[in-house]
C-alpha cells in the first residue's frame, strides 16, 4: 500500500505530457441512406440463407439412432430384434423373451424400446411385433 501510494505521489510530482483529448463525435453523414435501396427507391429483400445441407447430419449421441436408406425408412434387415425363448407361466399367461440390446420379458400387449408386442403363439413358436421405425409388423420365430 505504501508503494502505491509513494508511485502517485511521484505522478502528481513529475507530470508528463498532457495527453491530447479525443476529437469530438462525429455526426452521421446525412446523405447516407441507412437502408440499402435499389434504383427505384424501394428497399432491396435480404439475402437467401447460406445451404445448410452440409450442415445437417444424424446426432451422433441419440441413443436408439439406427442406419437409414436413402428415403428415411429403416429395413428389418437393420432392426436388431430376436427371439430367444417363449414359456408359459403355471397361471397360463405367456412370456417371450425378446433380445435388442438388452433381454426383455414380454407378454402380449407390452410394449418396449420401439416396440407393441402383438401376439405370442407357444404352440407354434412365434411372436408378431410391431415395430414403430418401420410402420409394420415383424414375425420372429424361435430358432
């Protein structure tokens, strides 16, 4: 605190040039029209936007992104779904157990993931599934 206190006693002791003070605002030229306007006098439209199509790709942390043809459908090919086992609980309900990336315990009706479980058949081994990317139903036999 002394040292800054001893260096402004030696500014108010020792001036040095006066500094020459900022020129005054200058005013708008009144000729100048603020908006662009084309020879007829009336104002010009903004310009297009810049493409964006360079731009724009799949989000790259969506959880359940999947691959796309080119008109914005997935295929069955490309929906990972499988049927691991169907069972029929002692109370007569039944139970598939269907496979993604997780293991699911299903019945009829349930739905998970993008998935409506329509219909499970323990005689004949199949489940028919819904599938929300496709817009269709999927029938998964056992294997």
């Amino acid at each position: 605190m002394i040292a800054v206190f001893a260096y402004r006693v030696w500014i108010v002791a020792n001036p040095q040039e006066a500094i020459e003070p900022l020129p005054p605002f200058a005013t708008p030229r009144s000729d100048v029209n603020p908006l662009v306007t084309d020879p007829a006098g009336e104002p010009m439209p903004p310009p297009p936007p810049p493409p964006v199509g360079d731009l724009v790709r799949n989000n790259m942390f969506w959880v359940y992104a999947r691959d796309v043809t080119g008109d914005g459908q997935a295929t069955q090919q490309q929906i990972n779904l499988r049927l691991v086992n169907i069972i029929q609980n002692p109370d007569g309900s039944v139970r598939a157990n269907l496979r993604t990336n997780r293991t699911y315990w299903v019945e009829e009706g349930a739905q998970f993931e993008t998935f409506i479980v329509r219909e499970v058949n323990v005689d004949d081994g199949y489940v028919v599934v819904f599938s929300e990317q496709l817009g269709d139903e999927i029938r998964l036999d056992l294997q």
